[in-house]
C-alpha cells in the first residue's frame, strides 16, 4: 500500500528530529510515494540550512546520502491540476503537488506540516496522523 510522504517528514527522519521513531513506525508498512519536485524540495531545505550555518556543508552532503538511501518511488504530477489546487486552496504550488499525489495515487498523506494537512483533508486526502 503506498503512502504520500513530504519534505517535512524526510527532513525530520534525516534530522534525527524527535518526531523520526514515530514517523518511522507510521510509515513501516507503507511503499513511501511523493512528487518528483520533493527531490528539489530536499535540496532547497538543506540549502536553507546552510545559509542560516545551522548545517556545514559536509552535513549536508551526509544529509543527502542518507536521503537517497530513502526508498522511494517519486512520480510526475499534472501542472494544471496543482495550480487548480493551488487556486482552490490558496496554498503554493509545493503543497498542492503534495495533494495532487495523494489524490492521483488514491493514498493517505503524511506530513508534519499543519497547513499541507488542512488543506489536503479540505481537498478529501486521507491522512496518517503520528501516534
């Protein structure tokens, strides 16, 4: 069964963040699908990092290799079809790329950003919540 993942939720496993175990149990059987833009997503999120020198660059790159032992399976999304969520919703493109996974892929979404998780409950995604 597959299972919409966003950058909050790589971030935070990758991170070590407190939320990683549970996030890692809520996803344990899950085939883990996410928008092809999360790549660029992660990327953004670690260059954020080093411009605030919260990161060395050398953490970044170990970042990056632990993110691309992730098994994940990324998937186009339908431009047209986010920016009509983006519209419907008034939520930026990257969460609607989100939402339009979830719903193309007929799946639950994870995520631990509240605003991507209104808006994808308002859109009809169905969401694993963290125990």
């Amino acid at each position: 069964m597959n299972l919409v993942v966003d950058t909050s939720v790589i971030i935070a496993v990758i991170a070590d963040e407190p939320e990683k175990p549970g996030l890692i149990d809520a996803t344990r059987d899950f085939d883990l699908v996410a928008p092809e833009s999360l790549h660029w997503e992660i990327g953004n999120a670690f260059s954020a990092m080093l411009k605030r020198n919260r990161i060395t660059l050398e953490q970044a790159e170990t970042a990056v290799e632990i993110y691309r032992q992730i098994p994940l399976n990324l998937v186009n999304v339908d431009l047209k079809q986010a920016l009509n969520l983006a519209d419907n919703l008034k939520i930026y493109a990257y969460d609607a790329y989100m939402i339009a996974c979830a719903l193309n892929s007929g799946c639950k979404l994870i995520s631990l950003d509240s605003g991507l998780v209104r808006s994808a409950k308002i859109a009809g995604v169905g969401i694993v919540e963290l125990e």
